[in-house]
C-alpha cells in the first residue's frame, strides 16, 4: 500500500518548487554559461566578417544574470539533496523524475544538434578556430549535464557519490572562473563610466560635426568657430563636455577642411572602435570613425563640396572653396 503520508510529503507546494527551480535555473545557467563562452571566442578570435560580434554590453548582461542565478541554483540544489537524505523517497517521485528525463532530452538534442552543426560546416569547408572552439563549448556544458543527470538516475545509494560531488564542485570552480573573466574583458565600473562619458562626447562631436556641414550646405562656408553655430530659431548650441562643461576644440584649418577635438577618459571600447562612422572623411581616408585612446584626440574633416554642396546650388563655384 502507497504511504501517503510520503506522497504529501513528496507533492508539496515546496518540494514542487525547489525542483522547478533547481531546473529552471540550470537550464538558464548553462544557456548564459554557453552565450558567455561565445562571447570570450568573440573577443580573442574576431570574425573578420562580422567584426561586432563582441558586445560588452551583452558580456555585462550576462555576468548579471549569472551572478544573481548561479547561486540561488546551488542554494537550491544544496536543499535538495539535504531533503533527500532526511526523506529518500522523494527522489523517486514521478515529478522529479519527470524534470531529470526532460532534462536529458534537452541536453541530447543540443549534443545532436551541435554535431550537426559541426558536420555541416565541415561538409561546407568553412571550419575555423572560432567556430570550432564554439562548437566544444556546447558539447561539454550539453554533455556534462547529460552525464551528470544520467549518473544521478543509475546512482541507487541515496548519498551522493563522490565523483558526483567533485563534478559539482568542478562546475561551480569553472563558472566561477568564467564570470570572473568577464569583467577582464568588459571592464571595471569606473571604466563603464569613462565609456558612457565617452560615448557623450562622441556624440557631441557628431551633432556638432553634422551642425558644420549643414552650415556649409546653407552659407557655402564652414564657421570660424563653434559660436557661429549658435541658433535662437531652432535652439542649437555645441554642447559642451560632459564632465568639464569646457567647450570642443574647433579649428577651420582651411580648404573646407576643420578639426574637432576632446579629451577622452579611456581608449575605444573593442566592440565600438568602429560604430561611430564619421559622416564626412579627409583627403588620405584618415580618422574614418570616432576610433580615439585616452587623453586629447583630434579629428580632421573634410568637406567634398561635390557630396555636401550649397543648397542654393547644384555645383560649386571655384571660388567658394579657398
């Protein structure tokens, strides 16, 4: 006869939801484990097709969501097997086996599915470092969870075995190790907030940019100084440091040629160098993006009349450019 006083035990609201959780949060971990791995390959092997695929942005999300769910997944785990222990019945219960065999499924279906990746690229002749490296990533955080869960349904004594413990200790060491660096690679706070301060300026130098080509389009003429720009109808002015409140450096250098430049508080983020494209380029293609170290950077622009001519005209006249 069923011992129902086991069976209560078993289905109680809490033990439904430690299981959940404890599944819930491996399936999340893993996912962003991986995504962060992905991300590290990004970083040491650009992709010279797709030179953005690194994003500190998304490294910094990551992290995040990882050091808030890591733990509460081993906490949760660690209650668990202490349950366990006290009432060993309970991990014969239909519902968690239910979650260790969905579990299983899903791990088996990204080993397969990353197998078939791996075979199709290989068939394609497109294999690389990066995409191989990606590839291992997958099939040993898929893999170690197939093994682990699998161990744990064969396993009959109800303490958990020793190999299983070092397993567990080994993931959490290697996660750890993972997390950890990630803020190598994105950055402290204080240097998230020389790069939002950054990002401002390279803005500024943008909009004021933008503001000199419009005022030559409109005069046929680029401005003596940044004052010149200033508008009461439309309410521009340049804007001004962010942290100094010190005005840009502008200096019409001649022959619709003029510098922009800023004193910087870090050197370009990897995953940015090349986000900011300038609109108008110098004779030579040089400085072609906001690409800056730290300290002050100057930008020389360009005007091409034949790209950028007055509105007043379709051609430029010879004397407008000295």
């Amino acid at each position: 006869m069923e011992n129902t006083n086991v069976s209560a035990k078993t289905t109680g609201p809490k033990d439904i939801f430690l299981e959940l959780w404890v599944m819930g949060s491996l399936y999340l971990s893993a996912s962003f484990v991986i995504a962060l791995l992905f991300q590290y390959i990004n970083y040491f092997f650009v992709d010279p097709a797709n030179p953005y695929s690194f994003s500190i942005e998304t490294v910094r999300w990551m992290v995040a969501i990882l050091v808030a769910v890591l733990p509460t997944h081993a906490f949760a785990l660690r209650l668990r097997e202490k349950d366990y222990l006290a009432n060993p019945e309970k991990r014969e219960h239909k519902f968690r086996k239910l979650l260790v065999y969905l579990t299983l499924f899903a791990a088996v279906i990204a080993c397969v599915v990353d197998l078939a990746t791996l075979v199709y690229y290989f068939l394609n002749g497109e294999l690389s470092i990066r995409f191989l490296l990606k590839v291992l990533s997958v099939a040993i955080v898929a893999g170690g969870i197939f093994w682990y869960y699998l161990a744990d349904l064969k396993r009959d004594a109800f303490q958990l075995p020793q190999i299983a413990k070092i397993a567990r200790w080994t993931a959490i060491i290697v996660a750890t190790i993972i997390i950890i660096g990630a803020f190598f690679i994105s950055g402290s706070p204080f240097r998230a907030n020389m790069e939002k301060l950054d990002a401002r300026r390279i803005n500024d130098l943008n909009s004021i940019q933008s503001q000199i080509v419009y005022y030559w389009q409109k005069k046929g003429t680029i401005p003596a100084s940044l004052n010149e720009l200033t508008d009461s109808i439309s309410g521009y002015s340049a804007p001004t440091d962010p942290e100094t409140g010190m005005a840009y450096e502008y200096k019409d250098i001649g022959n619709l040629s003029f510098e922009l430049c800023a004193t910087f508080s870090a050197v370009s983020p990897k995953d940015q160098a090349n986000r900011y494209p300038s609109e108008i380029g110098p004779i030579g293609k040089e400085n072609l993006s906001w690409q800056h170290e730290a300290g002050r950077i100057c930008f020389t622009r360009n005007i091409d009349p034949a790209l950028y001519a007055p509105n007043s005209q379709t051609s430029v006249k010879p004397g407008l450019v000295q």
